[in-house]
C-alpha cells in the first residue's frame, strides 16, 4: 500500500511548516506574463550560451558530438538513441503519440537549460493547472464538507511536492550530476544547489498578501485562498516583466532543489500527456498515477476541542444538542477500564468512541461525530471536468456544504 | 465455547476407532497417535456460531458468512442524522432501523444541566466590579459559587488584573520547580497522550 | 540508597567521573562486559602443569595424586612438539642480551642512521646490473618470432615441414635435427617449395622432386644438418645457398616473388602449391614428435599434449594451427549485435565494449566537472 507522507494537520495546534511551494506559482505568473509581452525572444539577460543560440529557434541545429559539451541540455535528436528514456516510456505506459522527444524535454528543468524552447517550464505551468484542477475539484466533489485547511493538507498530500519526488523517485527517474549537452537525456536534468544553501527558507517574503510583515497578525483559512498557493502556504509574488531578466539570472544561479526538480518533472510530463495525448488520456493518467494512491482523509484532522465544535454544529443545523452516553464499559474500578461512549443528538447515534476514562471516551466520540459530519462523501460522485467529454450526462449539481464549524 | 469442548462425552462402544484393531496392535506408539489425533479432530468439530448463519434452514443454500469483530464503527460511515435530505441513503436507513425508545437509550455520561439565565446587566458589572476590586479575593471559582454561574461565563464576563495574572504564574511556577523528574514526565505525557485524542491515534 | 535498576552502572571509571547511562532491559545483558564462562578454559602462563596433570588432580582432590606421574607413556603429540620448540627461544632470549652489549662494547662511535645515504650497499656488490649483456642473457626463442594465423603461412610451415622430414626419413638421420635451422635461405626454401608430396602414407618414399638437381641439392644439403652443430650447419647451408642461388639464376624457375618481400614470412609465397602433406599420417610417435616441434617451430603454434594426443595426420595439426579444432569463442556483443529482435527494440543499447564507470559519469554529467577540476589541480 502506497503510504503517502503526511504532513499536514489541521487546526491550530501544529505550526504552519515552512515548505518551498511557491516555485511553481511565480512561474506560472512569470508564464502568463511571458504570454502577456507576446515576445518569444529570450530576454537579454540569459547567459552567453543562450546569446549565441538563433533568436526563437524551432529546432537546435543538429552539430558533432564533440560540441555536445557546449550546450546546456541534450539535442533533440539524442532523445531517440537513449534507453532511459524509452524504458521510462513504457514503464509510465505513456500514450505511443507522446514522442520521446517531449518526454525528454519534460526532464530537462529551467535550472539546466535557460531556453523556454528547450527546458519544461511551459509544460510544467501547464500540467500544474491540470493537476490541481483535477485534484481539487475530486476532493471537494467527494467530500464537499471538508474544512478548508483539511483541503489544503490533502492537496499537498495527493500533489504536494514531496509526493511529487516521491512518485518520481518511483518511476525510476534518476538525476545527472550536472546539467550539460553529453548527458543521457533519460536523467533529470537541473542545477543543484550549491553545498550548504537554505532549501526551506523559514520566512517567505515578498508576498503578494497586504501587511505581510505583521506576522503576528491572526490570517484567516480563507485569505489563504486569495493570496497563498493551493496547499495555503505563502508564496512570492510574480514580478513585473521588466524585472524578469534579472530575476531569472539570479534564479539561474542558484540551482534548484531535487524535490523541486522532480515536481516540475512530474507537472510537466503531465502538461506533455494533455498536449499530445488529449484531455482523456490525461485523465487516465492522473487518475491511474495521482488518485489510484491511497489517502486516509480522516487522518488529516486534528481536533482541539470537539465537544464544542459539536455542539455548534448541532445548533448550526437544528439537531438536538449532543449528549454523550455510555454505551459499555468494563473495569471502572480496575487499572485498565475500558469506556465505549456514543454522543447521540435525540434518539440518533452521531458516533461512538472508546477510552480509558469517560473524559478520552467522551473527546474520542466526539471528533468521530466530527468526522462523520466532514468526511460525508455523497454517491455517484461526478465532477465537474467530466462534462467536458463527448455524449456526457447533463449536470446535476454537487452537494455544496454550509462550510466548517467556526466559532 | 468451552461446552463445545466438554461436550463428547459418549459411550466408548459408540467410538469404535478407539478400540484397538488387531493389526495395531504391534505398534503401540502409532496407535497412541492416531487415537489421540482423532479425538483431536474430534474436538475440533464444534458447533458453528448462531451469527454464521442459520444453517439449519437453509442448509442447501449458498450464504455468505459477514462476522466482523467488534470494533468502531468507520468514520467514513456517514450517520443518518448527518446525511443531508437529498440523499437516498437517508430514507433507505430509516425504513430499515426500527424505532427506537428513549427509554431504551443507553444512561448518558453526566447530566445537562439546564442553563437559567437569571443574571441580569447588574448582576454582571456587579461581578465585574468585584472582580476588579480584589482580584485575590474574588477569584473564578468564588465568584462562581456565589453568583450560581459556571466559571467559563466569569471568564467570559470579566478578565482579571495583569497582577493577579502574574502572581498566578509565579504560583505555578514554584509549584512545578518543585516536581521532580517523574511528576514532571508524567504530565508531559498526559498532555501528549490528550493531543493524540484529537489527531485520533 | 539502592541504585536504581534501569541505570547501568558501567565498571570502568570513566574520566568525565560518574556516568550513569539509561540501558533498557534488553540491552542491559549485552552491555554488560563479557562472562566468566567465556574463560573457564584459559591456561596461564604461571602454571607450568599439563593438562593431563591438572586432570588427575581434580579428579584425585588432592595436589599430590597417587601412581604414576604419567600414565599413559609419557608426552603427548603436542607436547612433545612444544617442549622441542621452545628451548631454543629461550636461549634466542638469553642471547640477545649479550648482542647487544657486544655492539655497545666494540662501537662506542656507533650512530643509527637516518637516511640511506652514505650507508654501505648491502646485496651484490659488484653492480651486476651494470655489467653488458652476457651471452647467457640473451634470448632467443625456439619459434619464430611472428605466429602465424592466417591459412596460406600455415600451409607453407606445414608443407616446409613435410618436406623435410621426408627428406631425414629418406636420408636416415634423426628426425628432430631439423629443427636446428630456425629458416632456411630462400633458394633452399624455393627448392623445398618446389617439392611435392604424395600422399601415399609412407613418410620416407613420399616426396616428389621437381627435378633430380633439386634432389641432389636438398639432399647434400640435409645430409650436413644432424651431423654438425647448428651454427655451421646454417653458415653452411648458407653458402650452398649461394650457389643454388647461381643455379636457380640461370634458369628453371621462374614464378619468384618480389624481391621487396625479402622480410615477409615465407619469401613472401602466399600458399602452397599442392595440398599431398595434409594426408601425411601422424601415427609413429617419432616421425610426430619431430613433425609437431618443426611444424610449431615455423608457425609459431603450441600443440599441448591433450591436443597432440589427439592430433594423427597433418591435416589435423594444420586445422589446429588455423583455430578450427577449438575456435576462439565469438564475443556475446556480437552475437547480440546481430539480433535483430534486439536491436528494434528502443529500451535496449548494445555496446561492444564493458560500460566503465568514466561512461557512466560521462551520461551524467559528472565527467566534466572531474575534469575540471583535475585541470584546475594541474593534474591533466
């Protein structure tokens, strides 16, 4: 069973985790921005290897293997003679109309090959829409009464980018050392970081959020959909497209993290499967890679005080107020007794929970009667992307939720 | 179970294969053998269980045997009262669960108590000004008792001084210099043990 | 106060003073230092007792057990072994002593050096390597110097070999005296080329001269061979050859190779003319013998004796030589670089030499940075 990493809970007892997610973000405004300027050119900041390269090429020209040394990513033509990358082909049992050519474009990062005509970048930009679209809209479409920060914990669980590593690092996919025209372009090709450099800074700054410096000011769960990214962490702004060569030759510098690399691998092999294989295959392939890995929701909650949020919740809906009852127990008197206590509202059972004291028993039944309220899945769930087919049934609308308890 | 296991208790005539054969009767030890398996295997042929399914009436139908241990139930499980009025599974429940009693329903954990209401604004600035007055003197829990109120609604009412606030922590603090490495360890792990009620684990 | 259980109290007195480690109960066994049964069996140098002495004490009670002091005839194996060995290490231990206050005596200027330098040569002392080459530091081989893989060289050794065996057949000499002339002069060389062999089975009447000079001629020429030792013989042969040389120069033959593959194998022939020595029996155990060693003295080719057992007409001695009786396996790259199965497939590379780790670094981009930085190093 495919474990995924867990590393978000809900509620206010974990700190929020400083993570690098807001990568892909910025590149998807500097992405909109590049589409915005509508000038293919490379901007003039790139290195020297890019200057020499014709303006806008369509195919690198074809040169001695002597001369592979000079360029920052594998030729095209490599793409044929590997066997990495065909094995990795028919591993992924990608579609035969995705040609080894973008695959192996798919592993070269923006880090190693500074050229949007050559590197994933507008692949990645691409598949991360798709992938958090469709996750997304699976996850509120099949629980729509999960609370916000449950949302985001399960997206960075289904598409986060460690899970993102993760996958990649089960595909079999392995890294160069260094990025350079002579590799075998079935590896990961990106810069690392230089030895000793912050992979997760504490602090992000630079947001687009007002007042971002007031860090003690309380963030509500739903500013965190405005400013932040789709897992609700901080991410940076995108920068003005004046601003953009120099930030591009700082980032160039810098290198990328491996995780990162590998999620960008992953965003944009998904990008290449829509782009060439068409909306079913890509969702045959996010559903049969992302959602075909198992996620037990009910473990990404954590409760600080559920008798409360319970009894909101039954005002909130006009259900009688919850009473909790003692179901079984044994043992009161001994070292070990066990209590089994059911909160009922009325004649109905809400949930049931066992605990050594009636205090655990009473807190245990109550985040089950939570979680059963959250965690409500209506049936034949349909989302809203399946409309997109051909010959697909009218739309009957989803079950939207009143939202979490808030109080 | 265990009257299944007493249970064969039959005359030896009616158990023939206790009886030595002759031709058995030269190895001694293999017979011991085969008479104590058997009486094994006959032990083992106990009655099954009434929830496995009355075999009895329908002894030439195939069934299929659903006896799960006892455990909670699945939080996926959505209770009936949570389902929302669209769903099916809502009227399908409920034509299936006969109803119940309230009489019936198991004795609950602690009374409710029934809230009165009977503080007026007066009573309230009365409790404030008090409070504000002597804080040592009217704490929480006194104020409480006297005004007939749970202590969460002094909390809520009034706050105390910042002084009080810190001869409190001052309080606790000499109080907890004094636990020695088991006490202390102890409460760490309760406070550990009650995080994990609400992760669930 | 009694120490508290799940504290191991280490035995060794640490330098940091007391320190108590936290050991669960499981380890603590293992953390403890070793026990005493490990032990039990270890002698000490002190007791000077045998085992069997020992024995008999314990078994007796007392330190003075009654009968004999060894009953079963004296020492063991062993025992005897180690009584042989160690009285001269003791007297090694006694002498050393007196060694050292011999030198102490006589060298009282005595310094341990330092270096090497200065320090007498220890070894050879006179310089045997700087000597010339002596004659008996040479090396000449029995073959010749090229082996020779390819048919028409073979065939040529082979037929030289027939050839002249048959001639100390006919001639009646002993058949391994062939081998004392390594390579014949050419004249002489296109008269044995000229010869034909019939593969009659006979090894003494088989040859066929082309005339009856070269008859003449080879057979005075092979007369001297056994009967002198090898130097004249060959001086000699040489200037017979001169005039063969004259001879040949007047007239009969006239197929002769050019003269600027003097240095080739052969004189520069390319095959034999007739292929009469390949029936040539190789059952006399003598007439083999001498075939084999002049037949690998020209080609170059070792028979082993598994081989040469089997071996029993010249065919298959050539066949040998030429790798058809045990061919050198073929390469797998080849074999797989032919498969057409496998070469359509586009996740397999068939690559004819072993994949070294410098490949590997060169597909992952690591080679460059090695390279660059033993260049920086100024080690490339």
């Amino acid at each position: 069973m495919k474990r995924l990493q867990l590393q978000r809970w809900s509620g206010s007892v974990l700190s929020a985790q400083a993570r690098t997610g807001g990568r892909l973000q910025q590149r998807l405004y500097t992405a909109i921005r590049h589409q915005s300027t509508a000038s293919p050119a490379a901007p003039a900041g790139h290195d020297q290897l890019i200057r020499e390269q014709p303006q806008a090429p369509s195919i690198r020209p074809s040169r001695p293997s002597q001369s592979r040394y000079n360029l920052p990513s594998p030729p095209v033509e490599a793409a044929r003679e590997s066997a990495k990358l065909a094995s990795l082909h028919a591993r992924l049992y990608l579609p035969s109309r995705l040609p080894l050519e973008t695959l192996a474009r798919s592993l070269v990062d923006a880090s190693a090959d500074p050229d949007p005509n050559f590197n994933n970048e507008s692949l990645a930009t691409l598949g991360h829409d798709l992938l958090t679209q469709y996750t997304s809209e699976y996850l509120v479409c099949t629980y729509p009464r999960l609370p916000l920060t449950v949302v985001f914990a399960a997206m960075y669980a289904y598409v986060g980018p460690k899970t993102l590593a993760a996958m990649a690092k089960e595909w079999g996919v392995e890294s160069v050392a260094a990025p350079g025209g002579e590799v075998d372009p079935g590896y990961l090709q990106f810069r690392r970081l230089p030895p000793g450099a912050e992979v997760n800074p504490e602090l992000i700054t630079g947001t687009e959020r007002p007042h971002e410096e007031e860090t003690h000011w309380r963030k509500s769960v739903t500013s965190r959909v405005v400013y932040d990214n789709e897992y609700g962490d901080p991410v940076k702004a995108g920068v003005p497209p004046s601003e953009l060569p120099e930030r591009e030759a700082k980032n160039n510098n810098l290198g990328v993290s491996h995780e990162q690399a590998s999620s960008t691998f992953v965003h944009a092999l998904m990008g290449a499967v829509y782009l060439h294989a068409g909306r079913p295959a890509a969702k045959r392939f996010f559903e049969q890679h992302f959602l075909s890995r198992h996620l037990n929701i009910s473990d990404l909650f954590n409760f600080s005080s559920p008798a409360r949020d319970l009894a909101r919740l039954c005002a909130r809906e006009n259900f009688d107020a919850p009473v909790a009852r003692i179901i079984s127990e044994t043992g009161r008197k001994s070292r070990s007794p066990v209590f089994v206590v059911g909160i009922y509202s009325g004649a109905d059972k809400l949930g049931e929970g066992a605990g050594a004291s009636l205090l655990e028993a009473r807190f245990r039944a109550c985040v089950a009667s939570l979680k059963g309220w959250y965690l409500y899945s209506p049936l034949n769930v349909r989302v809203p992307s399946s409309m997109e087919e051909e010959g697909a049934a009218p739309w009957k609308p989803v079950h939207v939720d009143l939202g979490e308890v808030i109080i | 179970m265990a009257h299944c296991i007493a249970a064969p208790k039959r005359p030896l005539v009616a158990l023939p294969f206790l009886l030595p054969s002759p031709c058995e009767s030269i190895a001694l030890a293999l017979r011991r053998n085969q008479s104590s398996y058997r009486r094994t295997k006959q032990r083992l042929r106990v009655k099954p269980d009434a929830s496995f399914g009355s075999s009895l009436t329908h002894t030439q139908e195939d069934h299929i045997v659903h006896n799960p241990p006892s455990s909670a139930p699945s939080v996926y499980l959505t209770p009936t009262k949570f389902l929302p009025s669209g769903d099916i599974r809502r009227n399908l429940r409920l034509a299936s669960v006969k109803n119940n009693d309230a009489e019936a329903l198991p004795p609950v954990v602690r009374a409710p108590s029934e809230k009165k209401y009977h503080l007026t604004p007066s009573d309230i600035r009365e409790i404030r000004r008090l409070r504000a007055t002597d804080p040592m003197m009217w704490s929480r829990l006194k104020l409480a008792k006297h005004f007939e109120c749970s202590p969460i609604f002094i909390s809520l009412v009034c706050e105390t001084s910042p002084q009080k606030k810190e001869i409190q922590k001052r309080v606790l603090e000499a109080v907890q210099s004094r636990w020695g490495s088991k006490r202390r360890m102890a409460r760490e792990d309760r406070q550990l043990r009650k995080d994990a009620w609400g992760r669930d684990e | 106060m009694r120490p508290s259980l799940r504290l191991l109290n280490l035995e060794v007195p640490s330098l940091q003073g007391s320190r108590a480690l936290y050991v669960c109960s499981g380890c603590r066994q293992e953390a403890r230092p070793r026990p005493i049964a490990a032990r039990q069996f270890l002698r000490h140098a002190s007791n000077a007792d045998s085992l069997s002495e020992r024995v008999r004490r314990k078994i007796w009670g007392t330190d003075n057990p009654p009968g004999e002091k060894d009953p079963y005839g004296g020492q063991g194996v062993l025992e005897r072994k180690f009584s042989k060995q160690q009285p001269p290490k003791q007297e090694e231990v006694a002498e050393q002593p007196e060694e050292v206050e011999d030198l102490t005596l006589t060298d009282a200027s005595y310094e341990p050096a330092t270096t090497w330098a200065g320090l007498e040569r220890v070894g050879h002392l006179n310089r045997w390597n700087d000597y010339p080459r002596s004659e008996a530091d040479t090396y000449e081989s029995f073959a010749v110097k090229t082996k020779h893989n390819q048919k028409g060289p073979l065939s040529l050794a082979a037929h030289q070999a027939a050839v002249e065996i048959c001639l100390m057949h006919a001639l009646n000499k002993p058949l391994v005296s062939v081998c004392d002339v390594t390579e014949h002069e050419k004249p002489i060389f296109d008269m044995i080329y000229e010869c034909k062999i019939q593969p009659n089975g006979e090894w003494s009447k088989a040859l066929e001269y082309p005339n009856k000079r070269t008859q003449d001629t080879l057979a005075y020429i092979f007369e001297q061979i056994g009967a002198q030792p090898a130097a004249p013989a060959a001086e000699e042969t040489a200037e017979d050859l001169v005039e063969a040389s004259e001879l040949e120069e007047n007239g009969e033959i006239a197929d002769e190779p050019a003269s600027d593959s003097q240095d080739a194998p052969f004189f520069g022939y390319q095959d034999v003319q007739d292929e009469g020595f390949l029936s040539l029996p190789l059952t006399d155990a003598v007439t083999k013998f001498a075939y084999l060693k002049r037949f690998s003295q020209l080609s170059g080719h070792y028979f082993p004796d598994p081989i040469m057992q089997q071996i029993s007409t010249v065919k298959q001695a050539v066949a040998y030589a030429q790798g058809e009786l045990n061919k050198k396996p073929k390469k797998l790259a080849e074999y797989l670089a032919e498969d057409q199965r496998l070469l359509s497939l586009p996740n397999v590379k068939i690559f004819d030499k072993r994949r070294t780790t410098l490949h590997r670094d060169d597909e992952m981009g690591r080679k460059k940075i090695i390279e660059a930085a033993l260049r920086a190093r100024g080690l490339l």
